[in-house]
C-alpha cells in the first residue's frame, strides 16, 4: 500500500478535535496556544523542478516513517530531500519486495539549513551524484553533528549510505555504507536516530529487507526490520541484528527513536493475514507493531501488536511515525478501518511497557481521506503533522498538544488560500528548543499549462 501523487486546489482553512477511536469523548481541549491564532509563516524551499519533456525534474519529500526535517540543540534547522527525475510521485520504491530496481528513477540528494529559525537558508547542496536508485533521505542531529542517510544502488540492490557533519552542516564526511543486506536483496527506505553527544555520541539505522530467513524449517525471502549502530559518528557500523521476529510475514516501514539507551522501533506487519498478502494472495491486513530495547539492543522486549482491526474486516494500517521524550512514547499512523483513510494517534507514559487507547485524529470534512501523519515532541509538547486529499486536491495540516498527548488543538490548514493552489503533500515536522514547531512537505502549486513542478516548501505554523 502506498500514498502519494496530486494535483489541483486547496481547502480552506477549518478546525477539529481529537476523539478516542471508539468514538466516545476525548478530554477537555488543551490549554490555549495563542500562537495558534497567528497566521502560518509558509515559503518556498526549491526552485529546479522542470515541467520539459526532455529534463523532468520534481524536488520530493518522501516516507513520512524516516525524517526529512531536524532542529538541533542550537535551533538551527536542517532538510534534506530526493530531486528525481521524473514527473511521477508514485514510486516503484515504496513497496515490499522483490524491488525492481529497473522502474527506479534517477534520484538526488540534497541538503539546506537555515540558522535564524527558518527565515533565510543555504544553497541547495547536493550530498550526492544523481543516480538510478537514489532516494529515501533522511536527517538526525546530535549536539554539532548532523547526519544524513538514504538508499542508493550498488551492485544492483539498494543499499543505505550515510554521510555526517560535524560542525553543523558546513563539511561533510564521505559516504559510508551502512546496511549488510547481501546481493539481490533491496532495502526499503530507513529510518534514523541519534542518541547523545560528543565522543559517547551513536547513531543507529532501522530498515527492512527480505534476505533469507528459515520459518518452520522452510527458506522465506520476505522483509522484516532490521537495526545497526555506529559508535563513531557513522564512519563504522556494527553487523545488523533482526527487531521482527522472522514469520514469513512482511514487518516494514520501521520508525525509530531512541531515548537514554533505549531504543524504539515501530512498523507495519502483515502476520495477521490469512497469506502474504504481497504474493497477491488476499486483501492486506496490516497492523501496526513495537518493540522496545532497554539496553542500547542487547536484549528485547516482547513484540506489542497496537491496532486490531474489526473480525472479519482486514483493512490497511500503515506507515507510523514516533517521537520519544523520557518516558512518554508517541505514536501516529493511518487506517482505512472507516473506508477512508484517518489519522490515529496512540501514546505510552511508562517508555513503552504498555500504551493507552487509541485516539482518531480529526480531519478536515473537506477531504475524505487523512494521511501520511508525522509527529514530533520536546517535553510535553507534542506536534503532529498530516495530509488530507481527496482525489487530486491535498492540503497539510497541523495539531498540537501541550499536555503530553492528552488532547490536541484544532487542526490548522497551512496550505489554504488561492495562491496555494495544487497538492501539498508528505509533510516532515520537527520541534525546537524554544518549541517552534518546523515542517516541509512536498506542493505542486507553481505547476502551470506547461507541466507539473513538484517543489518544496518550508512552514511554521506559529507564524
């Protein structure tokens, strides 16, 4: 299953609250965010996309499950995205195994930061050639270091590279190779996590791929999630270790977070079907899964399986997003349970031990389907970005909580108004020291009678 893709105007503004997905009452609205009251501060990030036939060209955010979008301790803020040649969104990439490379277009990364709060950036900076394959990028900070990771082939498989910085951005280090799956095997787009500073600083990587596994004494190629470590800023890595439990079921799309040694990862599964439903062999029925290590990967938890779906009525459940602050465990992600796609959000105050009831997100009745959510948290200010579209139409919204996930604001429009018309899609979000919350996502508003232009663009929704 996968989102992307879009066209044509946007909604206007309007407002929503949180429900518990049983559809009971939520608590009380959080406490008044006045900044909410201002109006969003949104501009353009890029400026290549090319409608001509001979050069297509789209600057694209991807996988909300990876983070395009990181603030680190200094407030300086830092993006990174995929420049494709293509006009198409939809991708080949964003599926199980067997990957086909073949139908990959060339792909880019490139790099910005802006150190007066959004305001002003850099050049664009490209971290690497363009080539088939290339794409997925993702961003960490940690103190001075920033690091990049995305998928590029080799060999003819997709593989995970990173690059790092250790003064903000400025120089980066070579490209150094980070997953071990073998020949033949892709993985699909990582995710990325730093945790600490300075020499005891470590980097991890989750991904999934669909190397060879034994099941019930018989040989299954399909992916489960994988993890490494570096202990030296990415220049090394550490052979991977499997989070899922092998089932001959496909565990993918991993969000990861890491917090004091602890790691986090959550994906979407498909042991509760009947059949791989990837083979073609019944409808999916996706569920979202965790596991938690408390000591940096020496041993694991038990796997928590977090949505239930209806007896009888398998629907997609798909693609979360996680941030972690101490002990509190944030969680989003989107399910069709209702025919349409939406937004649900669910929360652990005790690290991951155990969560509370799931919650529907409210969306805007403008557009049938919620998507692609993002979440971020510092403290207890947890902010939560999303899409909805509905045919070609998308706009991005945004909702926050200043308790801790209790409750959460009206949703915000960020991409209202006659001069954005188009699709505004995959939003990546982001959280300051002084709580500013910062988020990019993908918008066709500059497209026109001579093509499509598929740009990025930058917003606050504090103004």
């Amino acid at each position: 299953m996968m989102l992307g893709a879009g066209a044509l105007a946007m909604a206007a503004c309007s407002s929503g609250s949180v429900a518990p997905a049983d559809g009971g009452a939520m608590d009380a609205a959080s406490p008044a965010d006045a900044s909410m009251a201002l109006p969003p501060f949104v501009q353009r990030l890029t400026t290549s996309a090319d409608p001509s036939a001979t050069a297509p060209e789209i600057n694209l955010t991807q996988w909300n499950w990876n983070r395009q979008i990181a603030v680190d301790d200094a407030g300086a803020v830092h993006v990174v995205w995929a420049r494709l040649g293509t006009l198409s969104v939809d991708l080949p990439a964003d599926r199980p195994d067997p990957v086909d490379t073949t139908q990959l277009p060339p792909g880019q990364i490139f790099y910005k930061r802006s150190t007066d709060g959004g305001q002003t950036w850099t050049a664009d900076f490209a971290l690497t050639a363009a080539a088939t394959g290339t794409d997925s990028a993702t961003v960490a900070t940690s103190g001075a270091y920033v690091y990049v990771l995305w998928r590029a082939l080799e060999a003819g498989r997709l593989r995970a590279f990173v690059r790092s910085s250790a003064d903000g951005g400025a120089s980066w280090s070579a490209p150094v190779a980070v997953t071990d799956n073998p020949a033949g095997v892709s993985v699909s787009a990582p995710a990325l996590a730093a945790d600490g500073s300075g020499p005891s600083a470590k980097l991890y990587a989750a991904w999934a791929d669909g190397r060879m596994q034994t099941v019930g004494g018989q040989p299954v190629s399909v992916k489960e999630i994988y993890l490494a470590r570096s202990g030296d800023h990415g220049a090394s890595w550490g052979a991977s270790s499997a989070v899922s439990v092998p089932d001959g079921f496909s565990s993918w799309t991993p969000a990861l977070a890491i917090w004091s040694q602890t790691i986090h990862v959550a994906w979407t599964d498909e042991r509760n079907d009947v059949a791989e439903c990837t083979k073609g062999a019944n409808p999916c029925h996706e569920e979202e899964y965790y596991r938690r290590s408390p000591d940096d990967g020496a041993t694991w938890g038990a796997e928590q399986r977090l949505t239930f779906d209806p007896p009888g009525m398998p629907t997609e459940s798909w693609a979360p997003s996680m941030a972690v602050w101490q002990d509190s465990v944030h969680l989003a992600y989107l399910d069709k349970r209702t025919g349409y796609f939406q937004v649900y959000y669910r929360r652990s105050t005790n690290g991951g031990t155990s969560f509370d009831a799931e919650a529907l997100i409210a969306a805007d009745a403008m557009f049938m389907n919620a998507a692609r959510p993002t979440i971020a948290a510092r403290a207890g200010d947890v902010h939560l970005t999303w899409f909805g579209f509905s045919t070609f139409e998308a706009d991005v919204y945004y909702s926050r909580s200043m308790d801790d996930g209790a409750s959460w604001s009206p949703f915000l429009d960020l991409t209202a108004g006659a001069d954005a018309a188009g699709a505004a899609r995959i939003p990546h979000i982001a959280v300051a020291p002084d709580h500013t919350a910062h988020i990019i996502w993908y918008d066709t508003r500059q497209s026109d009678a001579s093509g499509a232009r598929v740009e990025l663009f930058y917003g606050r929704p504090n103004g």
